[in-house]
C-alpha cells in the first residue's frame, strides 16, 4: 500500500475536506496548498498526478493527532471533533427535503387509444395471466440461445 493509497483512505474515514487538511497540515508548521494536495489524490495515469512522499504523510499524522487529541495545556475529545466534521458536510440535494413524488390516478377510459371513451361503459378489467400446471413447464429463453465465443459459423 502506498503513501498515497493511506493518505486517500484517511481522508475518506474522517470525512475531511482539502482545506481541512491544509489547516491540519499547518497545525505543524507544514504548508502546502490546495492544488498541492488535490496532485495526491488524482488517478495515477493524470499527468499532474504526484506521489505522497514520507515526510508529507508524516506531517499529515502528526498534525491529525494534535487535531483529534488537542495539545497538553487544551485537550480535545476526539469523537467530538469527528461529529463537528459529519456535520460540517453539506446534505446532498434532494436526498430528503424532496417531496414524495406521487402520479395522479389514470383513468382507464381515457388512456385507451383504439376507441374513444365513452360515459356508459364501466372500467375495463385487466386480463388474467395464463396458469401454467406444474407439468407444463416454460422453457427459458437462455436455453435456446446457441453462444458460438466468438468464432465463426462457417469454420
């Protein structure tokens, strides 16, 4: 596992944004920028891709543990910090505060295109599926179907 693979995952276990961990990195006197730090993250054929060296990884762990712990003289409760940052982290839009959407209820009579509904005529049923007895078995589409793996029918 890399550098950068370790680096990916803890960002995605705490929940942490690039300016977040720009903060975190200052924490220790480590500066570096956003667009630093979004070259660890990108796939690694992008030709601004950039391995996460030792000392940056380094850096990042210690300036995390000041983060979550706190220092001597201000201690911090670490599963506070980690709720203040789920919180921190907008809600997707439309995920709950869009209204249930409902159909209105179709009228049979008007939705019928071969004839023109009319007033006298009750609702149509629908038809009744066909029973099969437990003899009569269907036969299944797959097996009828002949795979060649890719070579031709002549040869």
């Amino acid at each position: 596992m890399t550098n950068n693979d370790i680096f990916k995952k803890l960002r995605v276990a705490l929940m942490l944004r690039d300016d977040q961990i720009v903060e975190i990195l200052e924490l220790v006197d480590f500066r570096i920028t956003k667009s630093e730090l979004g070259a660890f993250f990108r796939d690694e054929k992008h030709e601004n891709y950039m391995e996460c060296g030792d000392q940056v990884l380094r850096n990042f762990l210690n300036g995390l543990v000041i983060h979550l712990r706190g220092t001597k003289e201000n201690p911090k409760n670490p599963n506070d910090v980690l709720a203040k940052h789920k919180a921190q982290i907008p809600a997707k839009e439309g995920s709950k505060d869009r209204p249930e959407f409902k159909a209105k209820p179709r009228d049979e009579e008007k939705s019928r295109g071969d004839e023109a509904p009319s007033k006298s005529k009750p609702a149509a049923k629908k038809p009744s599926k066909k029973q099969y007895p437990k003899g009569n078995s269907k036969v299944q589409v797959v097996e009828k179907v002949k795979y060649n793996f890719g070579k031709n029918k002549k040869s």
